[in-house]
C-alpha cells in the first residue's frame, strides 16, 4: 500500500510525505525543526525514520527547514545541481545531487523527478511510483511553476493521485495587495499556476484513474478554496470523490491508494 500526506501546504511551509510499506519520504520542508517534529508526530512518523528528503526547489517555503532535520535526525537529502548550488545550508551528512531528467529509486520508491518553469536555479517536481505490473501506482506532485510545458504534461499522465498547485485566483491576484513586481512575478511564466492554469492541465486528463485528487499551495492572499475546486469541477464536469484542498496549516492527513 502506498499513502502520502502533507505537514502543511502554501507560502508559509510545505511538506509532502509518500511512504510505501517500510520506505518513507519527505518532499520539501519549509518548516523549522520543532515545527517539522510536531507536524509529523501529528501524523504518527517517526523524523529518523524518514529515508530521504526530496527537495523541488530552494525557496525558503521549501527549503528552508531541510539542513536542520537532516542534521538532527540523519536524513539523507536529495535535490538538483542547480539548487545545490545556490544552498546557504549545505552541511548535511548525505547529499544526492542529480539532474532533473535522471530516475532513481529511494527503498521500494521509483523517484521520477522533472524540471519546471519557475524562478529558482533548478527547480523540479516529481512523479514517486510503487509496485509493479496492475499494482503499479503513481503518485504526480505539481507545485510551484509558472505553466505547464508538454514535458511535465507527459510526466504526470496516468496518475493515480495528483497533487496539483492552484496558486492563484488571476483576478483576486489582480487587486489585491500585492506590490505591481510581486503580481508579474507570481503571474508570470516562471512564477505559479493559477487555478486555470492548474484545471486545463486536468481538462482531456484521465480523471476517472485518479484516486485522490488534492489542490496545493493555494495563497492566502490572492486565492479561496472555493474558487480553485470550482475551476477544477468545471474542467472536470463535474464532483469528483477524491477532489479536496491541502490546508497551510493542517495540511492533509494521510490518503491511502488502493
Ligand atoms: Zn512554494
Ligand atoms: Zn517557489
């Protein structure tokens, strides 16, 4: 049985857990150490029992908590050349550096990363599969990026579970406080996807395979929970039983896949 859950979703901390049977992973941890700790007893994980930290990017709502746990606790951490070399905090006991293009596996977990369009030194997302033959699943992470290219589109075909960034409403963005060079940048081709941008990746999509089906990242500010599931059920048709929102702070508690 593979099952994930997130510590938190959004501009203040993200963290994204994928464990298939004793292999257990963390995607990015924006968060600091006690914080990190607290979010993942809530869940029942154990920090030292993590096998790796996968990090997307190195914005600090990502990264910034990953030296410390990696430290504390002896996770191994894996990110891009590019990021690493652009990381204030690199004395961690094991580092994996590889290019976005490259798969690996971590335990029983095929990790397939891929690069997206966003305004950091290289910034990937990620496809994480366990089993085999008809007990094949997908899991598909998409945050953090400016549009969807056709790479990304063809990585993240098949999935069983999506979890999809829908940033932005464009119009709330529009007027709300936003400083005018903070709304090009999260706007932008590089910045991050709006709740059209995110429901046109799901409109042709193979919907009916998809398990769970979690929004992400959604902004405070400039986005409402409401508007991101209403613009993802209009490219969908309809409800969709596994369609929900991950929260910044109670993020989302564990989904299983059957
Ligand atoms: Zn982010
Ligand atoms: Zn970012």
């Amino acid at each position: 049985m593979i099952r994930f859950a997130m510590l938190g979703s959004g501009s203040k901390g993200n963290a994204t857990l994928i464990e298939h049977g004793t292999t257990r992973v963390l995607i990015d941890c924006g968060f600091n150490l006690k914080e990190t700790e607290a979010r993942l007893l809530r869940i029942g994980v154990e920090p030292g029992s993590l096998a790796a930290v996968l990090v997307t990017h190195e914005h600090g709502d990502h990264l910034a908590g990953v030296g410390r746990l990696a430290r504390r606790h002896r996770v191994p951490v894996y990110m891009t050349y590019g990021t690493h070399r652009v990381w204030q905090d690199p004395e961690v006991p094991a580092l994996v550096r590889f290019s976005p293009h490259q798969q690996f596996t971590i335990g029983s977990l095929a990790i397939e990363p891929y690069p997206v369009p966003h305004d950091a030194e290289e910034p990937c997302q990620y496809v994480i599969a366990a089993g085999n033959g008809a007990a094949r699943r997908r899991i598909g992470i998409l945050s953090d990026a400016g549009h969807i290219s056709p790479h990304m589109r063809a990585m993240l075909a098949g999935c069983d579970a999506l979890m999809l960034e829908c940033n932005h409403d464009p119009e709330l963005l529009r007027v709300g406080p936003y400083p005018p060079s903070l709304k090009l940048r999260v706007g932008g081709e590089r910045g991050h996807l709006s709740n059209e941008q995110a429901a046109a990746l799901l409109a042709g999509y193979e919907v009916e395979r998809l398990q769970h089906l979690v929004l992400t990242h959604l902004s405070e500010t400039n986005n409402r929970p409401q508007l991101a599931l209403a613009a993802v059920r209009a490219a969908i048709g309809g409800e969709h039983a596994g369609l929900r929102c991950a929260h910044q702070e109670q993020g989302l508690d564990w989904a299983e896949l059957a």
